[in-house]
C-alpha cells in the first residue's frame, strides 16, 4: 500500500471518528437508506418469485395457452383437444392438462373468500410441490382439495378432513402444502383438474386452461416449440421461461406496482446520498484548518482528495452492512408471509455497487471545499 495513502486513511479515519456521536448518527442514516432501498428491491423480487412459483416448478417445458393470456392467474379456456396436439409433436415426451379460475370458498362461519382455483393431473404439474401434511394424491379422491398451510386462517381451516364447499359443491381438505404464495391475496386451492370444472361451472368438460409439455432428452426446446406453434392455430406455445417474464411484466409493469416499488428504492439510494453528503461536508467544513496545514506541510491535493474519499468509503461500508443486517432480520421475519423478501446475488451485488458509488458522488461534493483550500491561512 502506498504511503500516501496510509496517511490518508489514518488521517481520514481520526477525522471521521473525532466525533463518534456525528459518525454513528450517519451509519445509523445511511444503514437505514440502504436498507429501505435493499427492502424495496427484496419486495420486487420477493414478488416476482411469487408470482412465477407455479410455473417455475411446474417440470414443463412448453405451455399452451390462449393468445396474449397476461399471466398464469388470468388464462382463458383453450380446447382439450390442443393437449392431443401437442402430445403428438415431434420431440414432445409427455403432456399434462392445467386448470386455473377463480372461485368463491364458502367457510363454515358464513363468510365468502375469492379463490384461485388450480387442477393438475396425474403427474401434478403445476401442483404444489411440498406438502406438509396429508397427500397430494388425495385430490384424485371425489371432491377432495388441497390448501396451503399459510392460508389456513384466511379459509378457515382448522384440521384435515374438514369439509366446506364451492359454489354448491362440497369441498374436503385431503391435504396441505407449504411454500405456495400469492399476489392476488386470493388463496390457491388445488384439486383434479375433472373436479376443478366440475367446481368453476364455467369450462366445458372439453376445455382447458393450460396444456403443458415436456420435451424428449436431448431435444432443444425451441425446435419443439416452433413445431407446435406451427401445428396449431389460435393458441401461443411459451417455454416456462417466457411464461415467467410475461406473469412478471404484467404484475410489474402492467399494474404498475413494480414501477413504484423501483422508485421507492432509488428513493432511498437518494436519501442515503443526502445525508453521507451532509455529513462529509459537515466534517470537511470543521477541519479546514486541519487540511489547510497539511497543504502547507507539502501533501498533495490528491493526498486531500484521497481523506475525502476514505471517509466517504468508511461510511459507505459502515452503513451497507447495518443495513445488510436489517435486511436479513427482515427477510428471516418474512418467510412465512404472502410476499416475502428476496435477493439474488446480482441484485445484491448491484445494491452495494449503487450505495457506494452515491458515497463517492457524496464525497466529490465535499472534495470542492477542499481544493478551494488556500495554505497561505495557516500563517495567518
């Protein structure tokens, strides 16, 4: 390490802590910001996860759907006869049928709650994809459902074997899942996809929602999509990945709750620029004797530069990993919420790049008081 610059991390580090009261009070600001900003991007992608969870772990490689269908909870009938279609595309190995529509759940203290309403065959794709207790294959059993473990106060379920009803019909809890969420606030309930259009009253017994497909091993998807895309008409042929980014964008952008949580979160890259600014300037203003003497001791303006700089870093890095912190108590706290908060380690690493680069923009607006320094104040 140059000795100049271990100079002016002594020399920075003296500085900043020469009043430890102003120090903390801006990691404590700037930790907060970066957590608020960390939280906001953590409930995006928190979101996005939740809204994709079915299609991400359906095992499909292809979906069939109705054109221009916006996201999985708002697809539309199809004919069950594209199911047979795609089943006999070159390269496909396997199909499965998918019901979604909505439905009301008829509690047993009267009270009605709007459902999304999920039927999955044999091979559950679609299905949910841990259980906590009872069996998935329950809902092969005559009006036999199952729900997720954190909505069971919402439908008032107490116990399996519990039985309510949907629009008339009888609806039994053969089983519950955990690790299935929603954004619409209208719980999941899974069953066959018979009785799911038995339940809905709406589809015909030859209508469909979704047909999804597996491809052969070794068999590239995109091929396999463009011969179904070719093979049937008045329907679009998505790979799950596709799926994804639509269901994504519709709930973002569409709605428009994504583009606010994406400003609330610069907002709070904005806030944390504010106050490191404030107080390096704060600092720097109240040592310009202190840099005017070193000018006239021979250190460089660079070397004064280089003080600013280490302050603005220590307190980028302070205040990243308060808010690192809040972040995961946060997150830890969340998990078993309808919208928890998430990462990835781009987003991660994106965040922290962001935070200290709003520090260094911090510290070149105090740097100004620096170079306008003038030595000649010392002998004064």
């Amino acid at each position: 390490m140059p000795q100049a610059f271990r100079e002016a991390a002594f020399l920075g580090k003296r500085m900043l802590l020469d009043k430890p009261g102003r120090f903390f009070a801006t990691v404590i600001g700037v930790g907060i910001a970066f957590f608020l900003a960390t939280a906001q991007f953590g409930l995006l992608v928190g979101w996005i996860n939740t809204n994709t969870a079915l299609i991400r772990h359906s095992g499909a490689d292809l979906w069939v759907m109705a054109v221009q269908a916006p996201a999985f909870d708002y697809g539309t009938a199809i004919p069950r006869q594209r199911l047979y279609q795609a089943r006999s595309i070159e390269g496909v190995e396997w199909t499965q049928p998918v019901f979604m529509g909505w439905n009301i759940w008829q509690r047993g203290d009267g009270r009605r709650v709007n459902i999304e309403l999920v039927g999955v065959d044999r091979m559950y794709a679609a299905g949910p994809w841990m259980m906590s207790s009872g069996s998935l294959e329950s809902i092969r059993r005559p009006n036999t459902v199952v729900v997720d473990q954190l909505y069971l106060k919402t439908l008032g379920i107490g116990r399996l074997g519990e039985s309510f009803e949907m629009i008339g019909e009888r609806a039994t809890i053969g089983g519950i899942c955990r690790g299935i969420r929603t954004f619409t606030a209208s719980p999941f309930v899974f069953t066959s996809v018979e009785q799911a259009i038995r339940y809905d009253k709406r589809y015909r017994d030859d209508e469909i929602t979704y047909a999804v497909a597996g491809c052969q091993p070794g068999v590239p998807v995109g091929v396999v999509q463009a011969r179904m895309q070719r093979a049937m008409a008045n329907v679009e042929v998505l790979t799950t990945q596709q799926f994804c980014v639509r269901s994504a964008k519709y709930w973002m952008l569409e709605t428009g709750v994504g583009i606010t949580v994406v400003i609330t979160a610069f907002l709070g890259l904005a806030v944390a620029t504010v106050i490191t600014s404030q107080t390096l300037f704060a600092i720097t203003h109240d040592h310009l004797p202190n840099y005017a003497t070193l000018l006239a001791l021979g250190f460089s303006r660079n070397t004064l530069l280089s003080i600013v700089l280490v302050q603005s870093v220590v307190l980028g890095a302070c205040g990243i990993a308060l808010g690192t912190l809040l972040f995961g108590s946060a997150a830890w706290a969340s998990v078993r919420t309808p919208i928890p908060l998430e990462t990835t380690p781009l987003v991660f690493a994106l965040l922290v790049i962001g935070s200290f680069a709003t520090s260094l923009l911090a510290s070149l607006m105090s740097a100004r008081a620096v170079f306008r320094v003038d030595p000649i104040t010392v002998f004064r």
